[in-house]
C-alpha cells in the first residue's frame, strides 16, 4: 500500500523534525518551507510569495504519486481543513492511503520563522483536529 503522510501543526511543533525521524532515506519530504530555503539551508520567507510555495509543495506530491513512491511526507501547518483537500483529492487519484499527523509542542523548542506568539495563538484558535470519521447513522 502506498501511503501519504500528513504532519500538520504550527509553526515549531516539530513537524520537520518528526517527518525526517520517520522518513526513510528515499522518502520524499515535502513542505512550503522548501521554496523558502535556500541551496545553503538559510530560510527567507515572503509572504507575496505564499500562494507559489503551497502551489509549488502541491506539486511536487503529484510528481512524487505519479512516479509511485511508496511513502510521502508532507509537513505543513495545514491548521484548516481546506489546506490539506488537494492532497487528500490526489491520494484518491493516486490510491494513497492518507495518515494525518497532529503533532504538538511538548519539546518547548521555539518556531525557526519568527513568527510571533500573538501569532501563534491566532493560528490555534483556527485549528481544528478530526477525531473520529462520520458514519452513516454515527455520530457527526
């Protein structure tokens, strides 16, 4: 089975850091945050430049399903739903079963972007976790 995995949290949750634990050594891993960074590792962002990068993320999944990768990693903050709908529409294209990753900040470690908390806080409040799926005649 092939599989799409999706680490979502804010910004200094340890997305990166968890997706590079878990990916193998020819998994891909996937992020806005590549379009930003540069062949050195320094991270220069522009938010007029937003739309290209998840653009951009988006894709480089496609290519990565095209060619059959067994495993895909993609960690974006995707704190809305609609953020991760044209991944979940490509697994369905591509059969990838989807795992959806909420990782949290237990680590104490700081965002690398600058973002600030006021920031952070308004991002949180706009996050929104699905428990459990909907079943014909369950619970909604």
């Amino acid at each position: 089975m092939k599989e799409l995995i999706i680490l979502r949290g804010l910004p200094g949750s340890g997305k990166s850091t968890l997706a590079k634990i878990l990916a193998g050594e020819s998994d891909p891993l996937l992020s806005i945050d590549d379009f930003f960074t540069d062949t050195n590792g320094n991270y220069h962002f522009e938010s007029d430049k937003n739309h290209l990068a998840y653009k951009q993320c988006e894709q480089k999944c496609s290519d990565e399903m095209r060619r059959g990768s067994l495993k895909i990693f993609v960690h974006n903050t995707f704190t809305l739903d609609w953020e991760m709908e044209p991944y979940l529409e490509m697994a369905k294209q591509f059969d990838y079963r989807v795992h959806v990753v909420t990782v949290e900040n237990y680590h104490g470690s700081t965002n690398v972007h600058d973002i600030s908390n006021e920031q952070l806080k308004k991002m949180a409040e706009k996050y929104k976790v699905k428990l459990f799926a909907s079943l014909k005649g369950g619970p909604t």
